[in-house]
C-alpha cells in the first residue's frame, strides 16, 4: 500500500505545491510512513466538541514539587486533581515539553522525546487519563542545537537540504518580520560560510518544506503526536512556513495546501485530532486559515480552529479605554466560522498580548492610550521590523491579570474586572482557553524578567514550586479569590448549552458605550443566555427591554426585571429566563 492510498487527495494537494517534485514527496512519505500504511487508523471522536470543552494552557514545568519526588508533570496532575479541575477543565494543552534551547521550548531539539527536566512519556500518558490532550507541532523552526542542525552543518544528507538558505546580497524588504532581529543568520558548514533563514532568532532556523525527506519527516511527527493522545495539534507560527524571495513570506498559498496536507493525512491516520492554526496577524488574515468549503464533505478544509487573536487587546483595550465600542462593532460584524470549524477564544498565553490583530479595529490614538495605559500597569513592549526598517510594537508583555487593574489600587475591583473578562470570553461562541496564570491570577514577574536578563516574554511564565503555589492561593489572597471565582465560571459555563462552541450568537444594543452585551441560543433553540458587561470604572444600568423573570448564573440572583438591572464598575452577568 502507497499513502496515496490511504491519502487520496495528496497527489492533487502536493502537486499544487510541488509540481513535477510531487512524485518525489510521495516516495519519501511511503517511505517515512511504511510502518503505519497497514495499520487502522485511530478511533473518530463522537463528537468534535461541545460546550463542556474548556482548555488549560500550561507548560509541562508549570508546577514543580522537589519535596514529593514527582516529575514536573506529574506534580502538574496532582496539583490539577487536588483542585477539582478535571471537571471543569475537558483538555490540557501542553506547551512544547521537548528537549530545547532557547524560548522557554520553542526551539525544538528533539521533536519525539519529552525534555527529562519535565518528565517521560509516561507522565503524559497519565495526564491523558484525566483530561484530553493538546500538544504544539513547532513546524516552522528547530533549534540550532539540535542534531539536524549539527548534521546539516556536516553536510549529511537529507539534513543538508532541511534548513532555508539564503543569499545575503538579495533584497529581503517584502518579508513580512515578527520580529526586530536580523532575518539571515551566518553559519559555518563544512561547505563554507551560509546564511539560514532565522524567523524568530538565531538559534530557531527554519525548517526547508521544499526538501521532501523534511515534510515527511514533520508529516510523521505530526501523527505520531496524535497517537501519543493529542486531541488537538496546534500549528505553532503556520503563516511563515513557505518563503519566497519578492514576497511577504507569509501566508504564501504553498503554506495554505500544507495545512489541508496536515489535516487530510490526520484524518486518514488519527480522525480524532483536530487542527489548530496559530497566527497572530489581523483577522481578516487569520480567518483565512479555516480554507474554504470543500463541496464533498460540506465542511472548510483547513484548520478546525483558529485562534480568536482580535479578542484579548480588545478586550483589554476596553477595560482600560471604559469604552466597548471597538469590541462591539468587531464582534457585530464577525462572521460565524465555516461549517465543521470554530474558534479557539482565550486573553491569554505564554506569549504577549499580540496587537496586529488590532490593525484597522481601533484608531491610533486609541491604541497610544491602550499602550501608555499597560505601561503604567508594568507591561514590556516587544517590536517587531517593518519593510521600511522602523520598529513597531508586535506585543504587549503582560500578565493579564496585572493589566486588568483599575487605575487606583482597589483589589475588589481589580479581581471582579478580570474575573469580568474571563466571563465575557468564556462565554463567546468557540472553545475557550485558559491560561494557567489567568486561573490562578498570577501578576508579573517581574524578578523573572531580571534573572532571565530582560527576557520580556518572562513577565507572563512564572514557574510555581508546589508550596509557593499553595502559599500563593491562601485564604484571602487576591490569588486565591480569582481560582475560585474562576472555578465557579467554569462550572456553570460547561453546564451551559447555550455554550455549545457552535451555538448561535448575536450581539445586543446596550444604549451604552460602557456595557457589551451579545446573546447566545442553544443549538435546540430552547436555551438563551443574555451577556453583559460593564467594562466602565462607574456603575451603568443594563438598557435593555425587560424579560420576566431572570436568573443571574454566575451568582445565582433572581433578577424581576433586566431594566432594573445596575451593573457594578467591571461587573459581568450571565442572564437566563426562570
């Protein structure tokens, strides 16, 4: 057997990619997947999602526990399980758990071994056993320590075509750059000086999709993390994946027909796993990785999920403006995802509020306020280079927590007006991700920041031993109020069918630039969920034609009327009919 055969659609999808080169693909895929061609394929879900879905973001080193003896991992599961959250929390999402050296796992050494500082294969497994998995493909790049690289170096077939050469004397001005460091790195090899393609940094050299032997080789990675129990693969950096000199470098329709690639061959071999885009650009761009309906199957032919990037600097954006217009207006326009796809909505991740997403959503004026205000709740500014060689700001560093405080100190405050932005995204249409600082309540760290010797991304990736974790979430501690208000939110979220990640969505006229109010439908049309909030530092009435009577989930109040309803500064409700 071929695995055209187990694949049909990869001749046609490679030869748009490859050409006459296709063939050449193919015979290295055969020979790359020889050992899985006879084999069933996995087990299809039941059913893609629902609305008891809820992910926690994490590294696999999140938690540690030297007293017990445990791995990081396992100190992870205990410390899961000791508060309840395999109810409330269906997947966890794993950051990169691989060997690395650099980028807190995001410069892969080894793509099928588990780092030994966080664990074994083993402990993956077990955490298996209490939630879903979510694993990161770091497919763009690998790390210049890595094996591949060092083979590539030496000049050892097929390694020596794995990486993205570049001739320095050329004019590299249309790429479109994440970042502000230099995009061509010098290397010694043992055929003299090169320059390899370096996204992200010197020491993450991107991966040459136009060798065969690497796409089956990352193919096959792929699979094989959905055998070890990923639920759901994200596509770490997908949009820089295929470059060509005189153009953007990014979202170059080669890169498209290899995400169709991915999915297709996920669905020959692991019909459970589901794909994730990660592509922190504008949204008009983001939303292009869902692909278009494939009239066979009624569904879109990409991503299952792409990441909702506008949602956390809108949001954030008003919090700190007290003014929801920017939010309102995208979320009335946004259009639901194709058929068969949703959205993965979250505020935060081990990465920087991203603020590319904003372009063209809020005026400039707006976005220096947003700025100048996370400055003065101790944010970083990353920059990124743009083709006429100025820096811009990229993202915002920052803990989310941090950067939901009011502008006087009042902790009250500060923990209802975070604890109000986790409800308004928990209760958007799509699955929802929860950042582990966010479920905690963790503010910058800023001593990480230091020792790492200024390492902005630091701010937002503490690293907890278990007993300052406990000391942290105290009786009375600001911590401890959010785990628990945050506890309570999911809980009723995923008790909710209105929260269906497909359910119908809608948003509501408040008559007030202060309250974002949006509604959801359950799939059966017999469940209605009524979202508001006051993102304003002063209470607001909830403008709204009176429905009798109401219930205020998070809280459970029965309300008698919704125009009687006064939302407290930074107050969400959920509102249902009694």
């Amino acid at each position: 057997m071929a695995i055209a055969d187990r694949v049909p659609s990869l001749p046609g999808r490679l030869g748009a990619v490859y050409g006459e080169k296709a063939e050449a693909v193919l015979a290295a895929l055969d020979a790359e997947f020889a050992d899985l061609l006879d084999e069933p394929s996995l087990a299809a879900a039941d059913a893609r999602w629902n609305e008891r879905d809820v992910v926690l973001i994490t590294y696999a080193d999140q938690v540690r526990d030297p007293t017990s003896g445990d791995t990081p991992l396992a100190a992870l599961r205990r410390w899961l399980l000791d508060n309840g959250l395999d109810e409330p929390v269906s997947t966890v999402h794993l950051l990169p758990f691989c060997p690395y050296s650099s980028d807190d796992g995001f410069s892969v050494i080894d793509y099928l071994q588990v780092d030994p500082a966080s664990g074994t294969w083993d402990d993956i497994a077990e955490l298996g056993e209490s939630f879903d998995l979510m694993f990161d493909l770091v497919l763009n790049h690998a790390s210049a320590q890595s094996e591949w690289f060092a083979a590539y170096r030496r000049g050892e077939a097929p390694y020596d075509r794995f990486f993205v050469e570049a001739d320095p004397t050329l004019d590299y001005s249309a790429v479109v750059r994440p970042r502000s460091l230099p995009l061509l790195t010098p290397v010694d090899t043992s055929r003299g000086e090169r320059h390899v393609w370096t996204t992200f940094s010197a020491d993450q050299v991107d991966l040459n999709y136009e060798s065969p032997e690497l796409v089956a080789r990352m193919l096959r990675v792929l699979v094989e993390y959905a055998r070890r129990g990923a639920r759901i693969v994200r596509l770490d950096a997908i949009a820089f994946l295929w470059k060509r000199i005189g153009t953007p470098s990014i979202h170059l329709p080669q890169t498209h027909e290899l995400v169709k690639v991915m999915r297709d061959v996920l669905a020959a071999f692991a019909p459970q796993t589901l794909v994730l885009t990660e592509t922190n650009v504008p949204h008009k761009e983001n939303v292009s990785y869902f692909g278009q309906v494939d009239a066979a199957t009624g569904e879109a032919d990409e991503a299952h999920m792409v990441y909702q990037f506008s949602l956390p600097p809108l949001l954030l954006e008003a919090f700190l403006s007290g003014d929801a217009t920017a939010l309102r207006d995208w979320l009335a326009n946004l259009d639901p995802p194709p058929p068969g796809c949703t959205f993965f909505n979250f505020t935060a991740s081990h990465d920087g509020v991203g603020v590319r997403p904003l372009e063209g959503l809020v005026s400039d004026d707006r976005f220096a306020a947003m700025v100048q205000a996370v400055d003065r709740r101790g944010a970083i500014v990353n920059t990124r280079r743009k083709p006429d060689g100025t820096d811009t700001p990229y993202e915002l560093c920052v803990a989310y927590f941090s950067a939901m405080a009011p502008e006087e100190p009042d902790e009250e405050l500060h923990v209802r007006r975070f604890l109000s932005s986790q409800a308004v995204m928990l209760a958007l249409r799509g699955m929802p991700a929860v950042y582990f600082h966010s479920l905690v309540g963790t503010p910058n760290d800023l001593a990480g920041v230091t020792q790492s010797g200024g390492i902005a991304r630091r701010i937002n990736r503490h690293k907890y031993d278990r007993a300052e974790l406990d000391e942290a979430l105290a009786e009375g501690t600001p911590q401890r109020r959010v785990l628990e208000g945050y506890k309570g939110l999911l809980a009723k979220r995923v008790a909710e069918p209105a929260f269906h990640p497909d359910a119908a969505q809608h948003v509501v006229d408040s008559e007030n630039d202060a309250v974002l109010a949006f509604a959801r439908t359950s799939l059966d049309g017999k469940r209605r969920v009524l979202v508001a909030c006051n993102v304003s530092s002063e209470p607001q009435p909830l403008r709204l034609p009176p429905k009798l009577p109401m219930t205020e989930a998070i809280t459970g109040q029965a309300i008698d009327s919704v125009d009687r309803v006064r939302l407290q500064p930074g107050q969400a409700v959920w509102l249902t009919p009694r």
